[in-house]
C-alpha cells in the first residue's frame, strides 16, 4: 500500500540531524559495543575495558566522546563512575541493529 504525501518519512517529526549525529558516533566498533553494552546494564569503566579488552584510556577517550553527544551519562557511586545510555535514539538505533544481526553459533 502506498504512502499517502502526509505521512512520508520526509515530513515526519524526526530529527534527522539528531539522528545522524548519533550514527556518526556509533559508526565507530568501539562506541557501538560499549552503547550496545551499556543499554542492558550500567557498567564503571573497569568493566567496560575488561569486557572489552582495550585500555582504560582507549575506553576513557570513547566514553568522552559518548557523553558529549549526549548518548551516555555518568552517576558517581563513590570512587567509581557508572555509566549508562539515556539517549532513547541511540537506545532504538542499536536495539534495531542488534535485532537484525544474525546470532553467532
């Protein structure tokens, strides 16, 4: 069935500079495992570059840039940072991804 002129995607409510600003970061291996891995838990630093194994200050530079896109946020627990996603588009964008990728055996 054919769209009808009011309900094309070029019309839409998207932020489609919002949007591409977080595919831009996410284009990167790195960012998208740690956002991958941040939307089903918040996790400190530590973890993530164990998971990952990549050094503290490679994980650190990502999770910089992460935040300042406004896709991940910090809560202080004492010493340690914890990280989590807060944005609901990179949360839906990887969530699509995610479900589209075949499973590995």
């Amino acid at each position: 069935m054919a769209q009808t002129p009011s309900s094309t995607p070029f019309e839409s409510e998207i932020d489609y500079d919002r949007e591409s600003e977080i595919l831009k970061v996410l284009g990167h291996p790195i960012r998208l495992k740690i956002v991958a891995g941040l939307i089903s838990q918040a996790c400190n630093v530590k973890k993530i570059w164990e998971c990952l194994g990549l050094p503290q200050a490679t994980v650190s530079q990502h999770l910089a840039l992460l935040k300042n896109k406004n896709i991940i946020i910090g809560r202080r627990e004492g010493v340690e940072v914890y990280y989590q996603v807060t944005s609901p588009e990179a949360i839906r964008i990887v969530t699509a991804l995610l479900q589209h990728l075949p499973t590995a055996k």
